[in-house]
C-alpha cells in the first residue's frame, strides 16, 4: 500500500484477495483500503489445510461483496485456487459467486 501511495500514478493499480492467516476483519479492512486503485478481484476459499469450496466462505466473501458494492465501477472477480483442481468444483463456485452477486444487485 505504500508504494501504490508513494507512487501516486493514476495508471497503478492492484489486484485483491484474501490473504491466508489473517482475520476476515483484517482482510476486510485490506480491502477497504485498497479500493481506490482496484483492478480486479482473486476469488477463493482457502484455510491452513488447503482450499475449500467457495460456499464454504459465505459470511466473509458477503462482507466483501458489500465493500466492492461502494465502487462506482464494476470490479471483475476472477476464481481461482478451485478445490481439487476439479473442473466440476469450478463450476460449483461460479454458481455460488453469480448467485452471491445476484442476491447483493
């Protein structure tokens, strides 16, 4: 964040998603404040024993689909780090995260 701010550029921006081992506060907080000079969005539910299907990550992506609800943009979310590297899984998630984006519309 400092380097984004030091450079000041109004062609710089950031990618986000949530860091492993930090609280979804934490996070959400991260989020917030890397909002002006976001790009994009990496979507996936991961804890210390490895990834999860993206439902299991309901109460915290609503957190962060509320604060990408301020831009006045649309922010693209791309999924990746799929459960298993099951194509199936992969569809799975992009369910759950158009329904997410449907119910916060």
């Amino acid at each position: 964040m400092a380097l984004m701010q030091r450079a000041a550029h109004p062609n710089l921006y950031s990618l986000w998603q949530p860091s492993v081992g930090v609280s979804p506060a934490d996070r959400a907080a991260s989020l917030s404040q890397i909002l002006p000079m976001l790009a994009h969005v990496h979507v996936f539910q991961w804890n210390d024993a490895g990834r999860l299907p993206l439902s299991d990550g309901a109460s915290e992506w609503a957190v962060y689909i509320d604060i990408l609800k301020q831009r006045a943009e649309t922010t693209p979310m791309l999924i990746e780090f799929v459960s298993g590297d099951d194509p199936e899984m992969f569809r799975r998630d992009a369910r759950t995260l158009k329904a997410w984006i449907e119910q916060a519309a």
